[in-house]
C-alpha cells in the first residue's frame, strides 16, 4: 500500500508547489522583491503603499500568511510539508511574508488553545489577514524577572473590569490596536490570582509613552491604565488561569525569538559572502585572515546545525500537542548566536561597520550597527537567559531543588 500512496502524494504535493508558483507569478508585485515585512518590524509600521497592500490582501485571501492555522479561522489549513512547501517558493521568487507580528508569533496560537469559540472567531481572521496588530501586556515595573509579582489590578465591575496599573516594555504599544495582558483578579495568591485578558489600545484610559533605546529606535512603552473598562467577554479562559495561559504564550514568544522561529529570518546573507565585500581575498576567493576565515566558517556551521536542531524540536513538539520547555533551549542557543553573529558582522565591516549616520555609510552597514545593538536586548526579553537556565534545568532535565 505505501508504494501505491507514494506517488500519489507526491503527485499531490508537485500540484500544490505548481498552484504557489502560478500564485507567486500572478500576486507577488516584482517591485518588492527581496524586502522585507516593515508593518511587523520592531520599528514599527510605514505607510503600507498600494503594492504592499495588494501583497498582504493576496496573502490573507488564501491564509497563506499563517499557513498551518485552521481555515475555518482565515488560516490556511496547510499541512508541514505544504507550509514547507510555500516557504521553499517564496524564498526562490525573493518574497516575503506580509502577515507578521506578535498576533501572529504569540497571540494568535495561544487563542487558538485556550479561546473561546466566539474569541476564535473573533480575532483570529483579522490576524490572519494582517489587519490588525496586538501588543503584549506582561513586564511591570516591578514584576521582570518575577514576572508572577505584577500589580495591574483588574476589578469585578458586573458586566466589565476596571482595570489600573502600569506595564513596561510594551513592544509596538504605540502603534498597536490591542492589547493581550496578564493582570490580577485576586490579591490573596500570586500565581493563581493572575487572569489573562483582552485590551483595547483606544479605550479611555489607556496612555503610552515610547522608550529610546541605545539604537536610537523607541519600539516598545510605558503603558499605563487609569480605570480602563474591559468587558468580561475579553477575559481568556477563566479567572485565576492567566499564568497557565500567559506560560505557553512565553513558549511560543521563545521558540520564535530563536532559531526555531523568526530568528533565521533576521541573518541575512552568509558571513563568508559579507567578508568577501569587505576584506582582502586570494586567488582562489578565500579570506586571506586566516583566523577570522576560521571563526567565520566555525559559526556558520554551529548556526546550520542549530537551526536543523532547532526545526527538528519544533516539529517534534507540535506533533506532541504544541510547544513546550524545549522552547527555552532554543531560545537560550539562538540568541546567543544572533549576538554572535551581530558582532562578527561588525568586525567584518570595520571602521564601516561602526557609522550612526552620514553619506560614508550605506543603509545596510548603518542597519547593521543598529541590529548589534538591539541585539544586546535578546537575550534578556522573552524571559531572560538566567530564567531560561532555571527553566531547563527543572522541567527539561528534572532536576529538582534540594533540601
């Protein structure tokens, strides 16, 4: 039987790369070939011009921008090897994915686990079709690393709470539309007092204030809340079950802040083929630093083989049921190697490789300069690199504190 359903499912699948191909060909606009997706950058939004609009509508008429998510949602209802599939397409023709951000990498799959029918249905069409964009209320000023000691309370008003305090590091609040947020519904127990819930941005009450980083860039805020009605319909599974829920999402923020996720994305081009631009080569093309010929050809390697390791551990955990502790390997592995690599780049460019601003400098090594810094904050957002080797210490290899 296996030799008979064989061909039949490659047949199946080389139809389906032939239907991308005759989508790519007829929806992807030639002008933004190479680019990549602005609406969802740490930036925050441009101005979507017509062709970037007539991509994303493209994209989210099929679902194709969240391919594997359930269609009766807006996703595309794609299987691994399709998904696979269209990614290997897009990349040939050079072009992006137009539906992003946390709604996608973080919101998105957790309401898919714990929301409602009528929550699914919703938010998630929006996301899948790149119309909205989500924000994440987590970080007080007091509640970091002990992310279980936040204070933003909401209180029981009937048919809605009123919810006042203060969150930090609101990447995107300034320009998102919503918030989801972890909030207290009961004093009396850290953990079990937290709920998760729904915010919107415009509602009386909500105020931001941008942060500058060292890059020069502000994407995330200080957000606070001064009696903010939320109705009860925008609370996310039950009152008190907020940390469970808030939990996986973070699971989901790591395996994308890695390599098993948006991270690969963000590399660019080889080291090897940048060195080569910008340092001396023999006859036969190689770098004449041997040394840095070495470190560069070392990381390359040690980036490939975690980013198989990486694929391997997310399809492994999906088949499972969805993410897991695993996530906090990844995350820990692939940050670490995206400073590594940020760095490397700099020392390739040189003197080049250190511009703020001024004609002397390309819009790519001025980039550069500003990714090695915010690069700086990776290993710290998303649970920092201490919590993760707490994390997988007790959950992924079982050990246990003792007395």
């Amino acid at each position: 039987m296996a030799t008979l359903a064989e061909p039949k499912e490659a047949n199946a699948d080389e139809a389906f790369r032939e239907e991308v191909r005759a989508f790519l060909a007829e929806s992807f606009p030639p002008e933004l070939k190479g680019k990549g997706n602005a609406l969802a950058s740490v930036e925050g939004p441009t101005k979507e011009t017509e062709l970037q609009k007539k991509w994303r509508e493209a994209m989210g008429s099929r679902g194709w921008g969240t391919p594997t998510w359930p269609k009766e949602y807006g996703g595309g209802g794609l299987t691994k090897k399709q998904a696979r599939i269209l990614q290997e397409e897009m990349a040939k023709a050079g072009a992006y994915n137009p539906i992003g951000g946390m709604g996608v990498m973080m919101f998105g799959p957790t309401l898919l686990e714990y929301g409602s029918e009528e929550q699914k249905k919703e938010h998630i069409p929006p996301i899948c079709r790149g119309e909205i964009r989500w924000c994440q209320g987590y970080s007080e000023p007091n509640a970091g690393s002990d992310l279980a000691n936040l204070q933003t309370f909401a209180e029981d008003k009937g048919d809605h709470y009123l919810v006042n305090g203060q969150k930090t590091w609101t990447s995107g609040g300034q320009w998102a539309d919503k918030c989801f947020a972890i909030v207290r519904t009961d004093k009396s127990d850290k953990h079990k007092g937290i709920s998760f819930m729904l915010i919107d941005m415009d509602s009386p009450g909500v105020e931001v204030r941008p942060i500058q980083m060292i890059s020069g860039m502000s994407p995330f805020c200080e957000t606070f809340f001064t009696d903010v009605k939320v109705p009860k319909k925008n609370l996310v599974g039950q009152e008190g079950q907020g940390w469970t829920i808030g939990k996986r999402l973070l699971q989901h923020e790591r395996t994308n802040l890695s390599g098993g996720g948006g991270l690969a994305s963000l590399m660019g081009s080889s080291l090897a083929d940048m060195a080569k631009k910008y340092l001396e080569t023999d006859s036969d093309g190689r770098i004449v630093d041997a040394v840095l010929r070495d470190r560069i050809a070392d990381f390359e390697i040690r980036w490939q083989s975690f980013l198989l390791t990486a694929r391997r551990a997310v399809e492994e955990s999906k088949a499972a049921g969805g993410v897991s502790e695993i996530s906090s390997v990844l995350k820990k592995l692939g940050t670490k190697l995206g400073q590594e690599r940020a760095e490397l780049s700099i020392e390739i460019m040189g003197l080049q490789g250190l511009g703020w601003e001024g004609d002397g400098f390309t819009d790519t090594e001025l980039a550069g300069v500003r990714a090695w810094l915010f690069g700086k904050a990776t290993t710290i957002y998303g649970g920092s690199t201490e919590i993760q080797n707490n994390i997988i210490a007790k959950r992924v290899l079982g050990m246990l504190d003792h007395q």
